[in-house]
C-alpha cells in the first residue's frame, strides 16, 4: 500500500513539473481561449500530425520545443496544439478528436500539415504562419 501511494505521489509531481514547463500549452480549446483572454494574448493554432508528418515533427522540435521561442511563447502566445496521429498506439480520445477535426474543418479545410495559424481568443483568424524549415528568429519575425 506504501508503495501505491508513493508512486502516486512521484507521478502528481512529475505531471505537474511536466505542466508548469508549457503552462501556455493546450490542446483543449476552452481551456486555450480562457488563458489566452485571461493573459490577454492571441492563439497559435497549430495543426500537426506528430507521428506521420516530418514537417510537423521537425516543427516542434526546432520551433515549438526551442528555448528561445517558448520564452517568447510564454509572455505573448498561447499554443493551441492540435494533433492528428496516424498510428493506433497514439489515437486522441473520441472528445479530442472530435474537437481537432472541428478546428480542422473551420480552419484546415484544404488539409495542410502543418498549419500554424494566429488567432486572437475568440478565435478569430489574424493571419496564417508559413513553416518553410526557417530559423526560430525568422518564425518570431513572421508572427
């Protein structure tokens, strides 16, 4: 029983340590548009398909996951990741699914990954981001 309870406690605080990393991070979109009015910042909606798309995955790890871009994430964007594996072992629960397919049809209709699009908190569309492989200084300069 002691040993249930300590694992508990190590992974509570690992998943918050994991959260306070990316608090700006979501992949819910009620609980994207509440930070962002809450922070007064705009959305970066991104469309990806993070086991399947190379563009996607070179995205997030050169752009997304990089240090200087998320310190500039922190203050002024609220990212919005909405993911569509391919491979069974990383499906998204029939609520998430639903909702990504959703954005996809409102704001993705030709299919493009990755997409990153800025939108403001009520998710009213300022401008599309290309991601042609550019340096983080030039992905910033683009927003």
């Amino acid at each position: 029983m002691k040993y249930i309870i300590i694992m508990a406690i190590c992974l509570s605080s690992i998943a918050a340590t994991a959260q306070s990393d990316h608090a700006n991070w979501f992949t819910n979109q009620a609980e994207a548009m509440s930070h962002a009015s809450e922070h007064q910042q705009n959305i970066l909606m991104v469309f990806a398909g993070s086991d399947w798309c190379r563009p996607c995955i070179k995205l997030k790890k050169d752009i997304l996951q990089d240090d200087t871009f998320s310190a500039y994430a922190q203050d002024h964007l609220t990212i919005l990741y909405l993911d569509f594996p391919a491979k069974k072992k990383n499906r998204l629960s029939k609520e998430q699914t639903t909702q990504n397919e959703a954005l996809a049809e409102q704001f993705n209709q030709s299919g493009s990954f990755p997409k990153v699009m800025l939108v403001d908190h009520n998710l009213k569309k300022i401008k599309e981001i290309s991601y042609n492989n550019q340096s983080v200084e030039d992905f910033l300069s683009a927003l």
